[in-house]
C-alpha cells in the first residue's frame, strides 16, 4: 500500500520573518485574509492573496522563484494557505497570526505606535 507525501510546512515567528523580508526581494509577504480584512491593518509591503483564491488562481498569478511568507489574523489561515501552497510547489513559510506584529503598518486602522516626545 503506498501512502502520499506528507507535505511539512516550515514557520517562522512573523516578526523575525519580517527582518528577512525587508533585506530580502525574493521574499513576498502575503497576507490570505479577505482584502477587506487586509486594508484594515498590514505590514508595509504585504500583498492579498486570500485563501479561497490559492488553489484556482497560485499557478497564474505567483512566481515559484520566489520565497512566500504567509500570514492572517487567524493562525489556522496561515498554516492552511501555506499548506496550500506547498502543494502547489511553492516555497511557503507559515507566521501565524499577525496579531504579534510589531514593524510598521499601513491601511485604514493601523496601529499606532510612534512613541510619544516628552
């Protein structure tokens, strides 16, 4: 009897991961959220790619050259479009939630976190 693959998806804490992205181009920082999630709050240079589009749309529209750092609000998010990902072939990394980040951030709600002059 002949069992599948067992695929192991690889993770990094996002903020590490972040670092490495920034000194990095061939890092992308995807965020699979849904896009209305997504401009609410996200690290600068994050692109959408939510995870109900991976499987019908990965193979048009992302580079297998490239590395993936996948993120969501929802850690279970990540690590199924990393999953995904990783299936398809692509070079994945899983960072969890993005609840933990503490880089700079862009969107309609994003955090506040300059500090304040005394």
């Amino acid at each position: 009897m002949l069992f599948g693959k067992k695929d192991i998806i690889k993770s990094k804490e996002i903020n590490e991961a972040y670092k490495e992205f920034e000194e990095d181009t061939s890092i992308i920082l995807l965020c699979v959220d849904e896009q209305v999630t997504f401009d609410e709050c996200h690290p600068v240079g994050a692109q959408c790619f939510p995870l109900r589009i991976i499987e019908d749309e990965a193979k048009k529209m992302l580079d297998k050259d490239l590395k993936y750092y996948v993120y969501a609000l929802r850690k279970g998010t990540s690590y199924t479009a990393a999953k995904k990902l990783v299936k398809l072939g692509y070079d994945a990394y899983d960072l969890g939630s993005s609840i933990p980040f503490r880089g700079p951030e862009e969107g309609f709600h994003k955090k506040n976190r300059r500090k304040r002059k005394k």
